[in-house]
C-alpha cells in the first residue's frame, strides 16, 4: 500500500518523450519524438555534424528539455552541444584540478543550470605498475555550473571510478545515485538546488566487486532500483539503502542460451516491469583471451509481488544475438525507447534490434 500510494503520489516519467514544437515557419504542430520505425522504409541517416574530441568520447548525456548534449572523454573535458545546430556551446574543465581528470559519465539538473560528471582521477606523477598507467586516486563527483564553467561542488566517496550517474526525486527530495569500480553504490542526498550535500550513504552488501549502472523500477515512486553489479542484477531499496533481492546470473552460467519464451510465459496480471540487460562472458578459450559464448542481451520481465513481504520474480522473455554482434567489455552501454534496443560493439558498430522480434533492423557502421 505505501509503494502504490508513493507511485500515486509520484508517477513515473517513463517514456514521456521530449516533444519539441517547431519554430516559426517550420510548420504548424510539428514535433519531434522517439524513433518509431527503423527499417528500408525508413533508414537511420548520419547527419552532417562532427561531434568530436581530441581523445576518447566514453559518455553522454541529453538535457531534460533535450537541448544540450554533453559528452564526456578521457581528455578531462565536458563539451556541450547544441542539438538542433550540433555546434559546441562551451567545453568545461576543472581549471584548479592538480591531478588528470578523466570524465566517463554525466547528468544534468532538471533545469539545466548544472551538469554532475564522474568518472577517473589519477596522480598525475605516480605510475601505476599494475595498471600501466598513472595511479589512480579517489574519485569524486564533480558539480559544474554550465553558464559560468565553475565547479561549485566536489563530492568525495567512491575510492575508484565512477560507472553510473543517476538523478532522481524520493518523497519530494532530491538525489544522487552512483556506482564504481569500487564496487559500492552510493546514494546522495542533494539540497533542493542539487548543489549542497545533505548527506550520503553506501548500500553494501559485503560481496559486490564492481557495480556499474542502476535503472528505477516503474510505479514504485523511485523507491527501488536495478542495479548491474558483477555478475547478477539486485534489486535495491533507496529509501532504506539496503539490498532487497539478488537474481541468479544471467551471463556466462553452465546452461545454453535461451530460447525467446515470450508465446510460452503467461503474462502476469499484476503490476510488472520491463527491463533489457547486456553481459559480458568469461575469457575461457584460447588461453583465456576470447569467450566461447556469444555476446547477447536479454528481455526480461519483473513480476512485481502481490502480498506483505513476497518476492519479485524476474522472467527472462528474450535474447538479442547476431554472429556479428561482439561486445564483450564491461563499459558498453544499451539505449533502448520501447520498441528498438540500440547496441553498441567492440569495433564500432552498432546493432538495431526490433525488441518485439529480436531481428536486427539496421547496423551503423560509422565509427572506425
């Protein structure tokens, strides 16, 4: 009853589009929206724009009123991009920052006024051994002012990089959740201006090496979250900053690859939630250098329970795979609106798949 009285009281703004009216003299009620159809008919086309960096672009992030682009790299700079010309409004940088900055993830306030970045920070005269590369330090969240470029807040907690940013409001308050190599999940309580810290939490669990992205569960007014963490997705409790249930692995496990069962599970008649996930598979041939297992990602449903204290179910619907599709890292990241599922590889492709069928609608192969 609370959970359903916060979804109430807080509904969800999934899949509500960013609907843009169109300038004067463009049209009368024109908009722009999700992607509906890609295929013969209706090809992906690359647009005449450069969004580039002097290094490696690993992240980036879209303004809630879809103007601005931000892109992250390993260059220690944010550039942000207009989205209608793609031309770069402004690069920000930590100008006071002794040590090298390398930026992999972001998000924007709700107004926009500022952007939350992390990523990696190393010593910029140590050398790691281990790492073949400078040693690594703390790694903080760092709050830009957009306008003015200035860092107005610096977070400390995380000891390695930072994976995964995500905002949300709980109960009228704001915050932020994050997720590292280190492999803690951290949850920041933030001021009404996301600039102030109130305080900050780690959700641990004692066994969790790395955990990389969080996702929150529909119609539970942002009470609960997925999270990836190693091997196994977990549900999370964000008020209560505790791990509510661990599924089974999903990847890499002795069993062969599934069969789509979307015609043979019966859909539930309770509340339920979608989600996609992508694995990565253990190096166990050739000298340990290559999987034996193919790359794939994977439908699932949520059953949500229905009684005091009953457990979530998750149901696996079906998997995306094509002979083609090599994605075996651990920071490749999905998008998917609902009816496509865009998955990037290893040497710069990106696979469409159709979620309702599993077929590969299109491949762009732009990158080098």
């Amino acid at each position: 009853e609370e959970v359903r009285s916060l979804a109430n009281q807080y509904p969800d703004q999934y899949w509500k589009q960013l609907l843009q009216a169109s300038a004067p003299g463009e049209g009368d009620g024109a908009v722009s929206g999700c992607i509906d159809y890609i295929d013969e008919e209706h090809p992906l086309e690359l647009l005449p724009h450069s969004i580039s960096d002097q290094m490696a672009l690993t992240g980036m992030a879209l303004s809630l009123d879809g103007a601005m682009l931000a892109t992250f790299g390993s260059s220690g700079q944010v550039h942000i991009w207009d989205t209608d010309t793609f031309e770069c409004l402004t690069t920000l940088r930590d100008s006071s920052e002794p040590n090298i900055d390398e930026f992999f993830v972001g998000q924007f306030t709700p107004n926009s006024e500022y952007l939350v970045v992390g990523g990696k920070l190393k010593d910029r005269k140590r050398w790691s051994e281990a790492d073949e590369d400078n040693h690594i330090l703390p790694c903080p969240l760092k709050i830009f002012n957009v306008l003015t470029g200035e860092v107005v807040a610096r977070l400390e907690g995380h000891s390695e990089e930072i994976l995964c940013i995500k905002g949300v409001v709980f109960k009228g308050e704001n915050y932020l959740v994050t997720t590292s190599q280190d492999g803690y999940i951290r949850r920041w309580h933030m001021d009404s201006d996301w600039v102030v810290l109130l305080d900050t939490k780690e959700i641990t669990d004692g066994v969790t090496c790395m955990a990389f992205t969080v996702s929150f569960l529909p119609n539970t007014g942002n009470r609960y979250f997925m999270a990836a963490t190693d091997d196994h997705v977990t549900l999370m409790d964000l008020e209560q900053g505790v791990i509510v249930q661990r599924f089974d692995p999903i990847y890499s496990s002795t069993r062969a690859p599934a069969a789509d069962t979307s015609d043979t599970i019966a859909a539930p008649t309770g509340p339920h939630a979608y989600f996609v996930t992508r694995g990565v598979e253990l190096l166990d041939a050739e000298d340990n250098t290559v999987s034996s297992r193919p790359n794939t990602c994977t439908l699932h449903r949520l059953v949500y329970p229905t009684e005091p204290n009953g457990k979530f179910a998750l149901q696996e619907i079906r998997r995306y795979y094509h002979d083609e599709y090599l994605s075996n890292s651990w920071l490749i990241r999905i998008a998917a609106n609902g009816r496509y599922l865009l998955a990037p590889t290893l040497n710069g492709q990106v696979f469409v798949f159709n979620i309702a069928t599993g077929q590969v609608t299109g491949i762009l192969r732009d990158h080098d």
